[in-house]
C-alpha cells in the first residue's frame, strides 16, 4: 500500500498545472447561477479549451478522442483543477460521464461517429431523462410509454430532475417499450433530440430556489427507431453499464472544496465574537470542527482507497456507497455546525455582513441533497447490508 | 499511487488470521475470564514466535504491523499488544514474547495500569521520555470488576521513577505509534462485532423471519460497515504515513486522526452489536459485550476521540 504518485503521474500533473496556469487568469467572468444560456456558452467554451489542449475526455479511451486515463490520473486532474479554480465540468456533465460512455460500449459506429465527438468538443450538451414522478429508488418501474409505429417509437409520458433540460440538444432517455413483462425487461434505451414537438421543458424549482432541473412533459413525441441504442426491451443493461465506469473519482472535487471550507470554519470561528470572547474560545466547538476535519481526512484516504480499487479492477465495488453514505451524513454534520456557528447570520443564503455566508449555507442546502439524489442513504443502506454483508431481501 | 494491499500484505495479515483464528479461538479468549484475565505466557510466547511483536524490529514497516494488529483485534487477544510491540525494537526479550512488557502513561483523576500481575516489565511514557519500572515495585489497588473482564486494572498510588532508557523524541513516537497501532485493534473489534451481529442477524428468527431481512436491522449494518471501512481507510493511512510512502508527513496529525475515528467507531460498532443481539445481547453468554467492553478501554489508550478531536482543531 502507498499513497504516493508514480514519476509519469506526477508529470501527468505538471503538464496540466502549466497549462492550467496559463489559461485560467484569462477566462472571462463566469455568469450568474441562474443564467443557464450564459452558463452553457461558458461550460461549452471551456470544454473546447481542454478539448485543444488535449484534456477533454480524461476517462474516455484514446480510440474515441479520450485521454484513456487511469482513474489515478483523473484524481490529479480533479485535483489540478479544483487547485487551479478551474470551471467545472458544468453542462457537460450528462456528455461527458454519462451518456458519452453508454454510447462508447453500446452505440452503433453511425451513433458513435455522429454524437462522440460532438460531445467531447463540447457541442452537444446531453441531459438524462430517467426518472419519473412515480418511479425514483424504484427507477425499473419507469411508464413512460414508447409505442412502435413503423420507423418511429411514439412517446408519452412524463421524466423529471432533468438538469440542463432547457438548454440541452440531447436527452438519454429509459423509456417502457413493453408492458407485459417484468419490470427490467420491457425498457428501452433512446437517444432523444431535445425540442421535438409534443415536448413541454417546465422548470422545477429546487427548495434553494434554483432552476437546473426539469420536468419534461411527452404527448405523442416522434423519435426515431434509428435512435435506439441497445435492443429493443434490453435499456436496463445499457442504462446499468453506465454505472460501471464510475471509478471512485465522482466526489473528488467536492471533498476538496469541503475539506477546504471546513478550515475555512476554522478561521472564521477565530474572528466570530459573541459576548465578548471568540467563538473558537468554545472548548466544544473546537471539538466538532477538529471531528469533522479528522473525518474529512479520512474520506479522502476513502476516496483514494476507492481510487486504487478502481486502477486494479476497473470496478469501485462496495466502497463506493459507503463513501456515499459517510460523505452525506458528514457533509450534513459540516453545514450544520457552520450555520449554527454563523447563527442568524445564517439566515441568508448569499453572503451577508463581510461573513462568507453563501459558502456554508448553500454546502448546508447541497447536503440535504447528498443523502438523496442518485440513491437515498436509504437505498444505499440497503444495497450495503444485502450485497455486502448479505443479508436477506425484505420481500 | 495503490492503495490497496499489495500480495506480500495480503498474505502476511492472512498469515496472522489463520494463526489467531487456530489458536485463539473465542473459547480460548473466554475460559481467560476465569483466570481473572492474567495472561497465558504460552500464548504469548506463540504470538511473538508469529512475529507480532518484533515486525518492526524485523524491518517490517507499520503497515505491516497495523494489518497484524487489526487481526489481533479481531480475535480479541487481550495484554499489552502495543507495548510488547513498541518495545521490541529495544527489548530483544519483548520481541520473542519471552517477557511481557507493559507501558503505562500516567493518567488523571486515577492513575490506571492493566495486567500489572502478569507483566515483566512496565514502561511508564513520559513527555520527557521513557523509563523502566520494575512491576512488583508498584503500589496500588487491585480492581474487583474491571470493566472489561480480560483487561485487570490496578488503581495505582506509587509509580517509581524508574529507570531513563529513552529519551522525549522517542517517547513522542511511542505516543504516536502506539495511537496507530491502537486504531488497528479496534479496527479489528469493528469487523468482528459486525461479523457476529450478521451472522446472528441471519439466523435469529422473529415475527416469521430472519430479523436481518428488517430494515432496521439492516440499515444498523450497514451503519457500522460504513463507520468500519472510513476508520480502515483512516488506519492505513496514518500507517503508510509513518513508513514514509503516504501524501502527508504530519505524522502526528494522521495518527490522530486513525485513534480518533477507530475510538468512535470501536464504541459505535460493539453498542451497535449489542443491539442487534437484542435481549441476548445484554447477556454474559454473548460475545457482542466483549468487543464492547475492549472497545472502550482501547478509547482510553494513548488518548480518548474526544482529546485527539481537541488536538486535531489545534493544529486548524
């Protein structure tokens, strides 16, 4: 065991600092949160950036325009970019991590040739129509319906916490393609061009007030069968391999940015007075932000546990969703002790009185998402206890 | 960067499981309560044939030794473990278990040791440095019930000086590897109370099915395998540290940070067990206790989570 980088990872590294260094002081302002035209237009210009430095595609193979990195390699050049305050990977999310990869192993060579490298030039932005009003944890009993009516498949239905819907040119979309069998055998996988007609993109507000998801609304929407990946009833397996290329790098930046601002509390904790001492005077407040950070430490360790795991097997394996768990209950545990520190400062949600108010509250709202979005802590739970431990199914 | 056991560590630590799960069997660890804990020098002289102790004096580095020592605390072997290990280096005798050294860092508002009737030696660790005390030469009170049955405590009223035979900096490590090798032991007790809180999860049957098919049940698991593989992640860290291989070179930070979650999750792992052992669980019969009862006096050596969380934010 070690926790040390190779000669090639540490050039790898330096190679992407200089250039990080020379193009990052030259970047124009990045648009406000809620300005998602602008914001597509600066997350596709910094794609394109990467994309002719040679840097798009970190986890894609060589063959299809990828950098064909070992997951070591995408942790330094999470870490490099985090370090530079380089924009993140924004809109493309979906692209690049998602669909991108579905498409590597399951698209026809027309398919590849067409969207690949569109994707990776950050030309096409993708979003993800999975999930239905009536079908979250239980994602396999999706209904909205696609009908064969000879070259087309006819939609209906109804997906939501679609990020980026309004302002994506393509959607990975699970549709029901039969009725009559068991849950997982009667869906298929499609690729669905964004603004056909019949489709209806509404806004869905986030408890924070934000609008990156959407609800996307299908009444008698034409797609072509051409547009099928996979087979047809055989979407499940195509949808599931995509989860396979995760490689334990898919919180590296935000544990960074986390173990960051919990030093940040730190320091803000020394210039915080009340009643005449500073809030660092408090023995047991000292306690909790010394707990937190130890704890943060040691999920990086996780992280890069779940890393090598990744470099050796090509699979993250059950570390993954223990990371999940521990990150969100501490990701929680971090935003609460912040806002309790902050006290009504607390009560904005951008930065108020010349305190970093924004930072810690926003972390604080993002946390009750952790323990939800891409399966709840519950769900997690589940899959620990019965494919980790073994223990029996409830039904 | 791997880091994952490579062969030659995977082979070792399963060298030592195979080793401990012949020899000390929980029935071997439980027929020790009758003995009132007093430690069986056979064993110990077995365990330091195994090379438990002298890993390090071996030239084995501390990963090696805390993937051994997470093995010890596994199979709940009781005694001075850390300090027979730390001591090898300079006590050949330490090294092959032919004599039992123990340490002690004197503590407050009482003044603990543990096993002092069956130690040959006593280290007392001392900011300044550490001495040698001749065991017989300390005076104190001889606990009825200790809390943990296999650990017997004495309430001591005279330390002697003892005799210098290191100096501050080495004391300072002892400290610091001594939390490490601690944070493996109850590594160790983490997988061990969950291996039996499984197994009884699957077999204990109540309202027509395995309990461990309950939610509630299981979603407790999956609690302490997730606190279980942070504190692994924590423990080897800190260990490829020391050995000069890891990204951090605050030994001490790093050390702190493994005795601080093994400690919390140690206690949360063996309360847990308990509970899920329900009413069976509070029995004497059942072994969930026992990684409970060894967890909490690991918490107390070489600092409690709570003193290395107030260390910790020092250095914030």
């Amino acid at each position: 065991m070690d926790l040390q980088f190779t000669d090639a990872e540490n050039s790898f590294r330096l190679k992407l600092r200089d250039w990080l260094s020379s193009v990052i002081p030259q970047l124009p302002h990045e648009p406000h949160r809620n300005d998602w035209i602008g914001r597509r237009e600066y997350d596709s210009m910094w794609q394109r950036m990467l994309f002719d430095a040679g840097f798009a595609g970190i986890n894609w193979p060589r063959e299809y325009g990828g950098l064909g990195a070992t997951p070591t390699e995408h942790l330094i050049f999470l870490e490099e970019t985090e370090r530079a305050r380089a924009p993140y990977v924004g809109q493309n999310f979906v692209g690049l991590l998602h669909a991108g990869p579905t498409l590597i192993t399951e698209a026809s060579a027309e398919q590849k040739a067409f969207h690949l490298p569109a994707i990776l030039k950050g030309e096409h932005i993708w979003c993800q129509g999975f999930s239905e009003p009536g079908a979250g944890s239980d994602l396999a009993s999706l209904s909205c319906r696609a009908i064969r009516d000879g070259d087309d498949y006819v939609i209906n239905g109804q997906k939501i916490w679609t990020s980026f819907g309004h302002t994506a040119d393509y959607c990975e979309m699970l549709v029901r393609t039969d009725t009559d069998v068991p849950k997982h055998r009667g869906i298929t996988w499609l690729i669905v061009p964004m603004g056909l007609p019949g489709m209806d993109v509404r806004p869905l507000r986030t408890l924070e007030g934000s609008t990156e998801f959407c609800e996307v609304f299908f009444d008698e929407v034409r797609v072509p069968v051409a547009n099928r990946v996979g087979d047809e009833n055989d979407g499940w397996r195509v949808a599931m391999v995509t989860l396979s290329f995760e490689r334990g790098t898919a919180f590296v930046s935000e544990m960074l940015q986390s173990m960051e601002l919990a030093r940040d509390l730190a320091q803000l904790a020394k210039r915080i007075t009340r009643n005449g001492v500073t809030a660092w005077d408090d023995a047991g407040l000292r306690r909790d932000i010394g707990r937190i950070c130890a704890e943060l430490d040691a999920l990086w360790a996780l992280t890069k546990r779940n890393i090598s795991q990744a470099q050796r097997t090509g699979l993250v394996g059950p570390g993954g969703n223990v990371f999940k768990l521990a990150y969100a209950e501490l990701r929680t545990r971090l935003g609460e002790l912040a806002m309790h520190l902050l006290d009504r400062a607390s009560l904005s949600i951008d930065d108020i009185g010349d305190l970093p108010t924004h930072a810690h509250v926003h972390g604080r709202i993002h946390a009750l998402s952790l323990g939800i979005a891409a399966g709840t802590s519950q769900v997690q739970r589940n899959i620990v206890a019965e494919r980790i431990l073994g223990l029996p199914k409830e039904r | 960067m791997d880091f994952e056991l490579n062969d030659d560590e995977r082979s070792l630590q399963e060298g030592i499981r195979s080793f401990l799960t012949g020899r000390c069997t929980i029935d071997v660890v439980r027929s020790n309560e009758e003995t009132g804990g007093a430690l069986d020098r056979a064993l110990w002289q077995e365990l330091g044939a195994v090379g438990v102790f002298s890993l390090r004096a071996d030239g084995f580095g501390m990963t090696e030794s805390v993937l051994a020592f997470e093995e010890l605390g596994r199979s709940l072997v009781a005694g001075p473990l850390v300090a027979s290990h730390l001591a090898a280096t300079r006590m050949p005798a330490a090294a092959n278990g032919s004599r039992i050294v123990g340490l002690i860092e004197p503590s407050e508002p009482v003044n603990i040791a543990e096993h002092l009737a069956s130690l040959d030696d006593l280290v007392v660790v001392r900011p300044e440095g550490l001495f040698v005390v001749n065991p017989a030469e300390v005076v104190g009170v001889h606990a009825e019930r200790p809390l943990d049955a296999l650990t017997p405590i004495t309430a001591v009223s005279h330390l002697p000086q003892g005799e210098l035979i290191a100096d501050a900096a080495t004391a300072h490590i002892w400290h610091r590897d001594g939390m490490v090798l601690t944070a493996a032991l109850q590594l160790g007790l983490c997988l061990a109370s969950i291996d039996l809180a499984k197994q009884y999860a699957m077999q204990r049957e109540q309202f027509g099915r395995p309990i461990g098919s309950f939610q509630a049940v299981k979603h407790l698991l999956a609690d302490m395998l997730t606190k279980a593989e942070v504190t692994r992640a924590a423990v080897y860290a800190a260990a490829v540290n020391i050995d000069g291989r890891g990204d951090s070179t605050d030994l001490m930070q790093t050390a702190r940070m493994a005795k601080m979650l093994a400690g919390d999750s140690a206690l949360f792992c063996g309360k847990a067990g308990i509970q899920v052992h329900g009413g069976m669980g509070f029995t004497w019969e059942v072994d969930a206790q026992r990684y409970w009862k060894r967890a909490c006096v690991l918490d107390t050596h070489f600092g409690n989570s709570d003193e290395h969380a107030a260390a910790f934010s020092a250095a914030l």
